[in-house]
C-alpha cells in the first residue's frame, strides 16, 4: 500500500507565452485514503496529476507515488485520463488488460481477474464489444476497470464521470465507494463537483485559478458507507459551505499576470 | 429469408440499382447512336458488337487476365512491403523524414510511360519490369498514408500506455502501428485502384509473354479490332474494381474495429 506526495511543484507551459500553472502546489495522502480535488476549469488539475503520473516534468520540486520519485518516471500509479481513450483496436475484454499486460502480467491472468470484475462493473455480456459499441457510461466505467486493474496502488482518477448525466454520475458515485471500499487503494480523484468530492473523499484539496495554488484542505470525516441522504445532513451541509466559499475566496483573488516574455 | 437478409437486400439494391439503371441507360443510348450515325466499327462498336467480340475470345481472356492480375498483385505486394519499412524508417528518424521526403515526391513526377521502357531495357522483357510497374506506382501512396498514420497517433493514448510504464516498442505495438492500420489500408486501396493499369501499360511497352491484357490491347489495336480492344478495356476496369475490392475485405479483416462504426450507422 502507498500514498503519494507533492512537494512544492512548481510548472509553467512554455510556448509564444510562459503560461505560469502550478505555484508551489504541495498535497499528500497517506496509504489508502481517498482525497479529491476540486478547483476551477484550467486551474492546472490535469497538469497535476501528470505530474504524478510521471508523464511531465515540472519545473521544480518533487513528486513521489510510494516513496519513490515520479520525475521522469511513468509507471507508478495508475491514470485516467480526462478522456476514457480505450483503445479502438481493442475489444472491452482486452482494454481492460492492458495496464495489466503493459506492467507484466500474464495474459490469462490479466483475463481473469478483469473477467471477475466485469459483473462488479456493470459490464457482463460486453467482454467481446469494441468500445465504439459502449455507451459513455459504460466507456467510462471500462476505463475505470482498466485502472483499476493496472497494478499500482495509487489511482489517480481525471474527473472520471464528467461526461456523464446527474442520474448515472449518482449511480457511479455511489458504485465507486463500494468498489474503493472493497479495494482500499490510495485514491487522486479530480472533479468540479464539491458535493461528489465530500461525499467520495476523506479529504478534498480546493485549486486556486491559474497558476494553480491549494488553497484550503478540507477534512471530510463522515462514516462509511456514505448514504446519498447525507448531502441533506447539517455537518455535510456546513462543510460543502466551507468548500464553496473556499472557492470563491480562490477565485477573489487576483491570478497572477502572465510573465512577460 | 429472413428480416435481417430482406432488409440487407434492399440495402444493396438502394445503393446499386441507381448506377446500373444509368449505365443501362448510357448503353442503349450507345447503341442508339451507333446505329443512327452508322459509324464504322473500327472508330466505335456498338455494345451489341463488342459483347460479339467477347463470346468469340473469351476462351483466352482468363489466360490473358491471370498473367496480368498475377503482376497487379505481386506488384503491389512488394510495394505494401517497401512502402511500410520506408513509412517505419521516415516515421522515425526526422533526419531521413527531410532527406527522403521530398525526394519521395519528385520521383512521382516521374511519367510511368517513360519509365517502363526503361526497366524493359535494365530486366528484359520477363514479368519483372512489369512487377516493378506496379511496385512503383502503387508505392507513393501507401508510403505517404502509413507515414501520416504512424505519426498521427492519437498523443494522449500515447501518454496514456507510457503511464502504464510501457517502453518505445509496446507504446508502438499497443497504439502506433495498430492506430496506422485504417491508413496504411487508404493507401493500399489507391494502390490497388492503379495496379492492374499499370501492369497493362508494363506490358503494352513490350513483353515476350504469350498472354497478357496489355498485349491483348496492343494485337487488337494493330488489327484494327476495336471491338476486342473495348473487350480488353472492360476486363481491365473490372479487374481493377475486383482487386479494390479485394483490399478492402482484407482491411475489413484486418481492422474489424474500423467498421463498427460505419455498421452502426448505415442502419
Ligand atoms: N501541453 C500544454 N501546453 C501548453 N499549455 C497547456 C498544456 N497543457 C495544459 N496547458 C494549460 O495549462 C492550464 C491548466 O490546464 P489543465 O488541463 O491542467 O487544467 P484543468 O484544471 O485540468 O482544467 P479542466 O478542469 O478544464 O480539465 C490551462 O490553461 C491549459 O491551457
Ligand atoms: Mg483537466
């Protein structure tokens, strides 16, 4: 089991103008906790989790998935991206292996422990479909089958149900506690819902705007399993309060200009 | 039969029926026109003489065809082999991308007319020069499209299988090569489209075979049976058009994938 840890990370995209995106960010979690992060569009979320993912180098500071340093290091966690990209030439059955397959594992291995997770994840009767012939619900849930089968104990999850509609984002939401609670791995997960956030994460991290900062922490100690009627109870109520105006004291703030040159 | 094969049925005929009426048409009008202007035979047969010409010597036509489907084929083979390590080699190293490119297109520049008479002269008048024909003509095409497919790989599905840690060559095993197939195929089908004209013209350049669509042309033409050559012109298109279909089923077996979609919506 492994956490992650983000230590002062510092990046600027750099193209006709330096795009200053992440300022000093630092945020941690230990093994097995669930933390989300919530923060306006561009505020650098995505850029974030690349940076875990081993798959940009930033500027500055330091990045580490179970102790060991991401920079120039892809492979230690497991990604979804913002788009569930399945790959077309493969059937269901065999983009969910492969994160499996990429890390080593042995094809008929990797075939059925995604086979005994297809019921879990709502996809039976779909092993052998080309993802052009899922629904998004189901791509998405596909994708997260994959990653979850990707032998890394951290996920770090890119607004896994944005695409989705309120009715199957509830239904989703809902099955990805259980099936977290069954799995018990350190969880990344980005979205711009602060009510999915507290009612997914033991901790929520809210981004300032570009260049992205954290701006708060907040700690989200309710029991397990978290019932939807908890959004209506007073201690949910008061800290998706403190989220909200988190945010809006975030993005209050003046952004920096962009540096010239 | 059953719901599914009467509406596959219809399907076909909604999309053929139309074109074969207008080629009917077009045919009668032909002969119409032939007859009404009584021009002679060897400046333009009438459909109902050239189909003569046909029952008289479709015993050779087979031979005749064999022989120059056999170059088409061999032909474009080859260049679907060179064509791919080429694309492999420009898509890779940039230094050969800007060496090699340019050049690449210049030698398209090149009349095949020109060219065939020339390779007739460097590998004599076998099957060779022909194949060659083909290999060159149908080469551009699947070089330039596989090219374009292997470097226009989607780059977030790259970044996504390096995230499972995988290495240059799984990152072009899982997405790069699979992600040029649709392309390499593009290519390949205007190779094919090409191919068995320009074995004919190979051919009709000279050759000491016996059998060959290209010399079917060139006796007719020197006999005054333009009967016979319009036979050799319509044996050439519907080779063509079998060979692009040819293709296409093996690129519907190559890439099932890619023909989900279209499946779907034509329902
Ligand atoms: N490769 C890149 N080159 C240049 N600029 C980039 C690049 N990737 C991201 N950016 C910029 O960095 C900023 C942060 O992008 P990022 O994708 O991290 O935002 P985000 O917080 O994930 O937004 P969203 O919620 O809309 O997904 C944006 O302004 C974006 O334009
Ligand atoms: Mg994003």
């Amino acid at each position: 089991m492994s956490g992650f840890a983000l230590r002062r990370v510092n990046h600027a995209f750099r193209g006709e103008r330096v795009v200053p995106v992440l300022d000093d960010v630092s945020l941690d979690a230990a093994p097995g906790t669930f933390v989300s992060l919530v923060g306006p569009s561009g505020c650098g979320k995505s850029t974030l989790l690349r940076v875990l993912a081993g798959l940009l180098t930033p500027d500055g500071g330091e990045a580490e998935v179970g102790g060991q340093s991401t920079i120039g290091r892809p492979g230690l966690a497991a990604f979804m991206p913002q788009k569930d990209l399945l790959l077309p030439w493969r059937r269901a059955l065999q983009n969910a292996t492969l994160g499996a397959e990429i890390a080593g594992m042995k094809r008929p291995e990797a075939r059925a422990r995604a086979l005994a997770l297809f019921d879990q994840f709502g996809l039976t009767g779909f092993e052998r479909a080309w993802p052009a012939q899922l629904s998004g619900g189901m791509r998405q849930r596909l994708a997260l089958l994959r990653t979850f089968l990707t032998p890394a104990d951290t996920l770090l999850l890119d607004e896994p149900f944005g695409a989705l509609d309120a009715i199957t984002r509830r239904e989703m939401q809902a099955w990805l506690q259980e099936v977290w609670m069954g799995h018990q791995r350190t969880v990344l997960f980005v979205t711009h819902d602060v009510e999915e956030a507290l009612l997914l994460s033991d901790r929520v991290a809210v981004m300032s705007p570009r260049p992205g900062r954290i701006a708060t922490v907040v700690d989200a100690p309710f029991a397990r399993p978290r019932l939807p009627s908890l959004v209506t109870e007073p201690a949910f109520v008061s800290r998706k309060a403190a989220l909200l105006a988190a945010l809006d004291d975030a993005m209050a703030r003046p952004s920096l200009p962009p540096a010239p040159g | 039969m059953t719901g599914a094969g009467r509406g596959r049925t219809w399907r076909l005929a909604r999309e053929y029926v139309p074109a074969a009426l207008l080629l009917a048409g077009l045919v009668g009008c032909w002969e119409l026109a032939v007859a009404l202007f009584d021009t002679k035979p060897y400046i333009l047969p009438a459909p109902s003489r050239i189909w003569d010409a046909f029952l008289e010597i479709r015993g050779t036509l087979p031979a005749h065809t064999r022989v120059t489907m056999t170059e088409a084929v061999l032909g474009l083979a080859l260049a679907a082999v060179f064509g791919i390590l080429l694309a492999s080699v420009i898509a890779s190293v940039p230094l050969v991308r800007r060496v090699l490119y340019p050049l690449l297109v210049v030698s398209q520049t090149i009349p095949m007319i020109a060219l065939a008479p020339l390779l007739i002269v460097w590998f004599g008048f076998g099957m060779m020069p022909k194949v060659l024909v083909v290999e060159m003509v149908g080469f551009f095409p699947i070089v330039v499209s596989t090219v374009d497919g292997l470097t226009g790989a989607d780059p977030d599905m790259i970044a996504l299988v390096r995230s499972m840690g995988a290495n240059r060559w799984q990152v072009l095993r899982q997405v790069r090569i699979p992600a040029a197939i649709p392309a390499f195929f593009a290519g390949l089908k205007i190779a094919a489209a090409y191919a068995v004209t320009a074995a004919v013209v190979g051919e009709w350049v000279g050759t000491s075979s016996s059998h060959g669509l290209g010399l079917l042309i060139n006796r007719s033409r020197a006999s005054f049976r333009t009967d016979e050559l319009f036979v050799a012109i319509a044996v050439i298109s519907l080779s063509s058009v079998l060979l692009f279909a040819a293709v296409h089923l093996l690129f519907r077996i190559a890439a099932p994938w890619a023909h989900v979609m279209t499946r779907e919506d034509s329902k």
